[in-house]
C-alpha cells in the first residue's frame, strides 16, 4: 500500500461518490471481482505447469496450460483495469474489499464494502482502514 505525505491526499486526482453513485457500481464490482478470483484460481493451479514451460522455453518449450494461464492474466488485467477506471480503490483482493472516497462532514472518508455485502453499510477515515469500518447512519446519501 502506498504511503502518503500528510500534506498530501491519496484521492486528490480520483473521484468523490455519493452513497447512490458507489452503490450503482457494486453490480458491476461483482462481476470483476469475481473474474479476478476466477482467474488466480486458474494462476494457481497452473503455475507448476507454467513454471516447467518457462525453464523450458530456450529449448521450445510450450505448454498446454499456457493459453489458459495467458487469458487468466489477461482478464484479471482487464478486471482490475475497469475497477479503477471507475474511481473505486480495490484494497484487498482476497476479500473483494473496495473504497470509494466520499465527502462526510466536509471531509474526505471512504466508504467500504466488500464481496458479499448486499448494500455499503460502512465507512472508515482514510488512514484507518477496515480494521477502523464504522457503520454509516441511518438516511445517509
């Protein structure tokens, strides 16, 4: 995770979300997050083949396994990619956990939810983390 100056905001050049504006992207987080997980799924049980391949490659090695490996790598690229395109901070993939920054009492928080959750339901100050998820209150926009 990068570190930051303290005069320096980590979502100075990303987008600020509304509850609403977050929410419409968790479809959307769903489907990458899981074509991410679906593709270090394959990397795992590939990558002995994929190692073999490699120590073989200046005698023309190949293997069958590589197409598959490629197109995994390929679409976790393309997931993860999109995911930031959107302005959404992945901060762990294992859990599908995701910031959106957001303006709470004219200060930078960020919402956070992670694959699973139905609905964002949680926000944390910006150096505090998941450990630090707070519940949002009720008639929050």
């Amino acid at each position: 995770m990068a570190r930051y100056e303290e005069h320096e905001e980590p979502f100075s050049h990303g987008r600020i979300f509304s509850l609403s504006e977050a929410t419409e992207l968790i479809p959307h987080l769903v489907t990458h997050l899981t074509k991410v997980k679906k593709g270090k799924t394959i990397l795992v049980h590939t990558k002995e083949e994929i190692k073999k391949a490699s120590a073989n490659a200046n005698y023309g090695g190949g293997s069958i396994e590589g197409p598959r490996y490629i197109k995994a790598l390929e679409e976790i690229h393309e997931s993860l990619k999109n995911i930031h395109e959107m302005g959404v901070i992945v901060k762990d993939l294992e859990m599908g956990l995701c910031d959106f920054p957001y303006l709470m009492e004219e200060r930078v928080v960020y919402l956070c939810w992670k694959l699973g959750e139905e609905r964002i339901e949680w926000w944390h100050e910006i150096h505090d983390g998941y450990q630090g998820r707070r519940t949002l209150a009720k008639g929050t926009s």
